[in-house]
C-alpha cells in the first residue's frame, strides 16, 4: 500500500462529536468505572456535545472482576447506546468456551480461571481429586448455569469494528492491503506482526488494544491503548475531539 491513507496528524473526528476508546480492560471493573466516571465528567462540561465511547474488547479473563465489567457495560448500554462495545478475542474465546469446554484452549491459558472465579466457580478447586480434564468438565457445567444469558446475549452481539470520522476501531488491527469493509472477523481480533510492522498509511488510522505497551503508542497509521490494565494498573483510552487528539490515563492498584 502505497502512503495514500490518512496519517495520525492529519487526522479528524466527525464535527460535533467528541470519540473515547478504551483500550482491554481484563476484568479491572475498578479502572473501568474510573475512567467512565473521568469521561462523563469530561462530557458534563462540554454540554451538546455529541459522542460516542467505543470499547476495544477483551473486558473478560486475567484480572479479579470479569463479571462486574460485563455488568457495567450492559448497563452502560441500556443507559446509552452511544456506549459502543467491540469484540476481543478473549471475549469471543469465553463464547467457544462456555460452548465446547477445549482445556487447551485460549479461555482456560489465558486467564479464564480468574473469569469463572467472578462468577463464582473455582476450576482449581477440584484439581487434587480428579483429572485435569474431569475437574475442567466439571467447571464448565458450573459456569454455564453461572453466567447469566444476558451475559451470553451480549458477547453475541459484540461487533467487531466502528468507524467514526478519519478513525477505524478494532480490537487488535487490520490486515494491511485489505479494505476496511473486507477485513476478517479473525484479523480483527488476533492480528499482530504483519499489522504492527507495515510503514506505510491506512485508508483510516487504526484505534486498537490486543498488544500490550508500556504506555499508549501513537504512530503515523495507527494508536495502541493496551496499556496492560489488568497486571499495570492504568487503563488508557483515546480522546478526538475534532482535529484535537489525546490520550487519557486512568490508574489503580498494580496487581
């Protein structure tokens, strides 16, 4: 792809309307609810405003509270649809699992443990009487009767990108050379090296989470706010209010 897209300084949000993305959460319902609360204090002063606070995906697994951040966002939802949910593949990989317990899988790895916790089921529990196998079946058919359909109605209706203005938002990136309307459901939410590492511009600017930075990440074709919140303590999101564009920290307890 040739330098045609649009380049981060030159970048807008749509007149009128202010954007907030919010990078993976992972269970930190604390940062979460920080930086709603540091966002519609934001909001209150810039009174007509419209605006819309796109969540990157990935709110389940690694951190203590996944089921108080699904109960956030459902409500946050219901209360306003200007609220956007996107899907992670952790989010989606809760899905895979509640449907088919795989004890190699992405949920039962990657943090998913801490997942069940919040609802109350211990996987570990059972690990010295049975086999790793029978102690995971028996989790998942906890789990299952846990996890409230409404919980199971929202990660099924997680899209998985938005647009708004020069910005394209997505839970890991895009797969460069393809058009933005053809991207796959799988590139969207796993991509990492052949997005991250192409120099050249996109026909928008990428707004994404999925690889965790030290801080939040700019660069020319695309913005990294993955801030690692679950373990560091500091959930970031991106701020675009018309041609202005900054990035807002909010932080808690380093687990």
């Amino acid at each position: 792809m040739t330098e045609t897209g649009i380049h981060y300084l030159d970048a807008r949000g749509p007149d009128g309307m202010r954007l907030y993305a919010i990078g993976d959460v992972h269970g930190r319902h604390d940062l979460l609810a920080a930086m709603h609360r540091r966002i519609e204090s934001e909001l209150e002063h810039a009174p007509g405003s419209d605006w819309r606070i796109i969540h990157l995906g990935d709110y389940v697994d690694r951190g203590p509270d996944s089921k108080s951040v699904i109960d956030l966002l459902i409500e946050s939802q219901k209360r306003d649809p200007r609220n956007i949910m996107l899907a992670g593949n952790h989010d989606i990989g809760m899905l895979e699992f509640l449907a088919d317990a795989e004890p190699d899988g992405l949920f039962m790895n990657y943090g998913g443990v801490q997942t069940a916790q919040s609802y109350g089921v211990d996987f570990t529990r059972d690990m010295h009487w049975f086999g790793k196998a029978e102690a995971i079946a028996r989790g998942h058919m906890a789990l299952v009767k846990a996890v409230p359909p409404s919980h199971v109605d929202f990660l099924r209706s997680l899209p998985f990108s938005v647009s708004f203005g020069d910005f394209f938002f997505c839970h890991a990136g895009i797969r460069p050379g393809v058009p933005l309307d053809s991207q796959s459901r799988q590139d969207l939410i796993w991509i990492r090296d052949a997005f991250h590492d192409h120099p050249g511009l996109y026909p928008k600017v990428i707004v994404h989470g999925h690889t965790p930075v030290p801080e939040a990440e700019v660069k020319a074709n695309r913005v990294n706010v993955d801030t690692l919140a679950w373990k560091s303590g500091t959930l970031s999101a991106f701020a675009v209010n018309g041609s202005d564009k900054q990035i807002i920290d909010v932080q808690g307890k380093a687990l």
